[in-house]
C-alpha cells in the first residue's frame, strides 16, 4: 500500500519537528548551564570580595588593639555590660 502524499509529506514535516524541537532543547539546556555557570562564578568573586574585605577589617581591628590596649579592653568591657543590660530586660 502505498500512501498519499500529503501523508508522507506530513510524516516528514513531523519528522523536521522533532529534531527542531530536540535542538532547541538542546540549546536551551546549554543556554541554562552557562547562565549557572556565570551564577556560580559571580558568587564566587563576591564571597572572595566580601572575605577579602572582612580580612583587612580585622587586620585592622588587631593593629587598633595592639596599639591601645587598656583602650580596646576598656571597650570591649563596656560593649558586654551594654549588651547584657539589654539582654536582661
């Protein structure tokens, strides 16, 4: 048996739809890696900004004791009753 033209046309026109369809998938799932990708890169300068900075906020944080201490334990003295007088309440 042979078929209609239209049948076979239609068999080839859903054949071209499916590997249309699988290379769009295919360039999506690529397009989505890459995006997590850059994601995962720009979180990871930021984490090293942030710990970068954190470092040399306590570097100096340490040379700022080192160069008053009675200073800085004074402080740190009154910082603790502060806080314990609001956390009493």
């Amino acid at each position: 048996m042979s078929q209609s033209p239209e049948t076979e046309a239609l068999k080839k026109d859903m054949d071209q739809l499916r590997r249309d369809l699988g290379a769009l998938t295919e360039a999506f799932k690529r397009n989505s890696q890459q995006r997590a990708q850059a994601g995962v890169e720009h979180a990871r300068d930021q984490f090293d900004q942030v710990r970068r900075q954190a470092e040399g906020q306590a570097e100096q944080v340490g040379s700022h004791i080192k160069e008053r201490p009675f200073t800085s334990v004074l402080s740190a003295f009154g910082v603790g009753l502060l806080i314990g007088k609001l956390i009493s309440r």
